[in-house]
C-alpha cells in the first residue's frame, strides 16, 4: 500500500553524529550505532521495512543532542530518546507497526 503523501507511511530516522573534543553527541558511546542496526533488523523481521510501510535510517546531526541519543518519526514528527536497543524495538514495534507512539520515550 502507498501512500499518497510519500513513499514510507513513517520513516523512522536515527542520529549517528560524533562530535570531535567530547562533545555530547547522540553516537558519543556507539550506543545510537547498535540501536540503528537492531531497530533496522527489527523492522525487517516484522516484515515491515519496505516499500509503502516504513522504513529505518541513519541520519547525521538532528540539532537535539543534549536530549541524546534521538531519533525522530515522520511524518508524525514524534521525537524519542533511548537507552538500549530494547527501547529502539518498542518504537519499531508499537510505533511504526501499530501506529502507537512510545510515550515514556517521548521528548
């Protein structure tokens, strides 16, 4: 099923940026990097990683890092932060599957 107003009925977008001097950054511990990569397999698992449904991708700097790690849904424009790859599953699951947003993840 496409939808009219883009490709992806929701995209879900993770920052990957690492700021140089140690400055706070969404990827500092490479957690953002592992949270990507299960979010993406997740997705795929769940068989909704394609055409139509939803897609996951990794994005550079989303101006919130002191919020960080981020990631950000459109087109509903929901914001999350996480702590582990677990909280990244919940949002494929209950956000890009069900349509649910996560809301103890909210920011």
């Amino acid at each position: 099923m496409r939808m009219e107003s883009g490709f992806y009925q929701r995209h879900l977008f993770i920052c990957l940026n690492r700021r140089e001097e140690g400055e706070q950054s969404c990827n500092s511990s490479g957690l953002a990097e592992e949270a990507f990569h299960a979010a993406k397999r997740h997705a795929k698992t769940l068989g909704i990683h394609a055409e139509g449904r939803t897609r996951v991708n990794r994005c550079g700097c989303l101006g919130r890092c002191g919020q960080g790690p981020v990631a950000v849904v459109y087109p509903d424009g929901i914001w999350y932060t996480y702590v582990d790859a677990e909280d990244v599953q919940e949002i494929v699951e209950s956000h890009l599957r069900d349509g649910h947003p996560v809301e103890r993840l909210r920011i």
